[in-house]
C-alpha cells in the first residue's frame, strides 16, 4: 500500500472526527452559554432594583439571543470548529509525516493543492526494470522510423516481403517483427504479419494526420537523451543527425505532433479563460493554427494573426481554410527572436513557448509581445508552471530535462519568474488563472 495514501486515509477519518468533536462542542457551549444568561436573568429580576443595571450587564448577548439567532451560532460556530479541527489534524499529520518519512514539503497551499512530491518506492526490481524500459521503447522508434505500420495498413505481409520493400535485411526484419508480434503491436499468422486491431485504430489518418507523428517527435529525442551524461557535464545540447526520413520529416512532424497535443485540451483551455473579449489576436509561434480556430471560433466577430517560420505558415494556411477561417486570419512568417511582431492586436497568446527560451529570451519576447498590443490589452501564456521547489509538478521536472538535452537554453520556471520577466517587460496584473500537472497552466498579463 502507497504510504502517502495512507497517511491521506488516516488524516481523512481523523480530520472528520475532530471537525464533529469541534462542531459539538461549539454547539453545546453556546446553548449552555444561553441557558445561563437566562437562568441568571430570571433570578436577577426577582432582586431588588437597586441591582437592576448590574442585572442588564449580566443578562447581555446570551439573555436576549432568540431560538434562531442560536441555531445560527451553531450552525457558524460548528463550520468554523469543523475547519480548525480540519488543520489542526493536518498540521499534526505533515508533522508525523515528516518524521517518519524524513522529508516534507509545504509548497501546497493548506487543503488545496497536490503535494509537490509523489513518493516513490524504489527497490531492486524496480530498478532493474527501469534500466531495461529502453528496449521497446527502441522497438517503437525502429517501427516508426522503417514506417512498417504504414506498410501493414490495411494488409498482411511476410518478414521478406516487407524487407524487400525497405531495402532491409531479411534476417533482421523477421527479429524485430516477431518481438513488436510479442508486445502485441503485431499479430503473426503462420510467416506473416498484420497489424493488431487496435493498433489499426490508434494509427488510421484522421483528417489527413494520425498520432504517428506525435510519436516519432518523442522518439526522435532518443539520441539526445542517450548522452545525457555528457550534456550535464558541458550544460550544452549534442548536435544529432536527422531522423531516417529526413530534416524535412521531422519538422513535419514537430508541428503535426503539437497539433496532436493541443486538440484533446484546446476547448477545456479556452473555457477557462470565458468570458473572452478581443478583436485581434496574436497567436505567436502558432503552428499549425488549432489554437487560433479554436480561438475564432470562440469569438465569432474576432479576427487573428498567426505568426511562425515559413514552413508553418505555409500548412497552417492549408488547416485554416479547412476549418473555413481563412477570411478571417492573416499570416506573417518570421523568427520571434529575431524579428518583430505585428502590432495592433489586443490579444496576444503563446502557447508551449517560454519553455524553449532562457529567461533573458523570454523577459525579449515578452517586451516584443506587450510593443504588439494595444493599450490595455492581454497576454496569456500556457505552459509548464513549477512550484517553488522545482520538483513539481513531477512531468515538469522531466520535461525540463528534456528542454536541456533538445534545447540551448530552454527550462521549466515557477510563477515567481515567469511574473517577475512579464513585470520587467512591462505588463502588470500578471495573474496565475490555473495551475496544471503539465502544459496547461495559464498566466495572463495586460499591458
């Protein structure tokens, strides 16, 4: 059983049981409290009225409080004892917690947010199968990069046939698709192979892109993380070759890969920031233009800039006049670090952006950003947000690792610097609208 859930289990049952105790006890103090003042009012009224102002002071609030003024003090004065007995017990469980796991962390606000660690359970085992996780992992990669899911699309083929069609070697073939048959990837019949159903499902094309290009971009990170080592050592990123398909294929599917990460969340994201009011947005480094349809389609009246480099631009343009858009977005290509950005919006959004950049990249861009708006107008940032620790959220943690190993400068920051870059740049009101696990915090700033 999962310590930590424990700990969360105990601290449940007894923050309830306190909270009842506490809620009691408020009650009964205060009907007795009552039932005093009124006792003694009546006694003091049979005194003689030389005692009679001593008597009006006795009897105060408690002798004249109605039967309804007191169910509300237990009502109030129950909440409130629940809430103290809730924290005490809290406190008292981060304090038994510390010692006995011998770490704590406070970065969560009281009852609010997850703990800024997740406990982990290392032992023998668990080592020894994290150490060997990069074998199908490779496999995946190998599949993705020959394209043998795209050559079983809809067919079944032999081990030579398919090694004929990729100029690949017969023997090898057969190994690496009896082990992708033995992950389940892959069904064999007697020396043939088919995809498995669901496997079929996962990589069918879906209007003209599937989630394949989603993972051959992680993939495609492999090599650098292999020389990590090496990169801590110098603080820089490797130079790697291209991917077997080519440059041009991976920056392909860079840009296909954000338009699969951003899909699934893009309405829950613009729901959160509803009301929305703009008349011109600004969505830099846009990619292929989810963000800005969503956006549009949000605010029918609006219309929108995508800024990005040239071989964005030019398949953002085909996905804009599916989406039937085009009338509404205009497009400029550049480099955000080196050019500037159209003027003249009122809202500006950057998406998956910070991370890329150093800190003084960053406090640049955002001096570029704020030039683009109009006075009062918005930028909103969605990105990794961590906490002060720098442990949390835990995907945060690995993915700025990832920003080490893929990137010159790139990281994950905390809202403290991200507010502190945005307030150098000249924004104010930098406001942290939601906190996310991962990609999808949001901060808003106006100029």
């Amino acid at each position: 059983m999962n310590v930590r859930r424990g700990f969360q289990r105990i601290t449940l049952v007894v923050s309830i049981a306190a909270a009842l105790y506490c809620a009691v006890w408020v009650g009964r103090t205060a009907v007795r409290k009552h039932e005093t003042a009124w006792q003694n009012m009546q006694w003091r009224q049979t005194m003689v009225k030389q005692e009679r102002s001593f008597t009006t002071i006795e009897e105060g609030f408690w002798g004249r409080l109605s039967t309804g003024g007191l169910v509300v003090i237990c009502i109030v004065g129950g909440a409130a004892g629940a809430v103290v007995g809730y924290y005490v017990v809290w406190v008292a469980h981060r304090f038994l917690e510390w010692i006995v796991l011998g770490f704590c962390s406070f970065t969560g606000e009281l009852g609010g947010k997850r703990h800024a660690f997740e406990l982990q359970q290392w032992d023998k085992e668990k080592l020894l199968t994290a150490s060997d996780a990069y074998k199908p992992v490779c496999l995946l990669k190998a599949t993705t990069d020959l394209d043998i899911f795209g050559k079983l699309k809809g067919s079944s083929m032999t081990a030579e046939a398919i090694a004929i069609e990729l100029s690949a070697d017969q023997r090898a073939m057969g190994i690496l698709l009896d082990a992708l048959a033995a992950l389940g990837l892959l069904v064999k019949e007697a020396n043939s192979y088919r995809l498995h159903p669901a496997v079929t499902e996962l990589v069918a094309e879906k209007e003209g892109a599937s989630v394949l290009a989603a993972v051959r971009h992680r993939l495609s990170s492999i090599g650098r993380w292999e020389q990590l080592a090496e990169i801590v050592r110098s603080g820089k990123p490797v130079r790697t070759a291209a991917g077997i398909r080519g440059e041009a294929a991976d920056r392909v599917d860079f840009l296909e890969a954000m338009r699969e990460f951003a899909e699934p969340v893009v309405y829950q994201i613009i729901e959160k920031m509803l009301p929305l009011k703009f008349n011109h947005l600004l969505d830099v480094g846009g990619g292929l233009g989810t963000w800005t349809a969503a956006f549009l389609q949000a605010v029918p009246n609006a219309k929108a800039t995508l800024f990005d480099l040239p071989e964005a631009i030019n398949m953002a343009q085909e996905h804009i006049a599916k989406a039937r858009l085009s009338d509404r977005v205009s497009f400029v290509s550049g480099d955000f670090h080196n050019d500037e950005l159209p003027s003249g919006v009122d809202f500006a959004w950057l998406s998956a952006i910070a991370h890329q950049n150093s800190r003084e990249q960053n406090r640049l861009l955002f001096r570029k950003v704020r030039e683009s708006l109009t006075d009062n107008g918005i930028a909103v940032l969605r990105d990794v947000v961590m906490d002060k620790t720098r442990i949390s959220p835990k995907a945060g943690a690995i993915f700025a690792v990832n920003m080490l190993v893929c990137t010159e400068n790139g990281c994950t920051y905390t809202f403290d610097e991200f507010s502190e870059d945005l307030t150098g740049a000249g924004f104010k009101e930098v406001t942290l609208i939601q906190q996310d696990e991962f990609m999808n915090s949001l901060i808003r700033a106006r100029k």
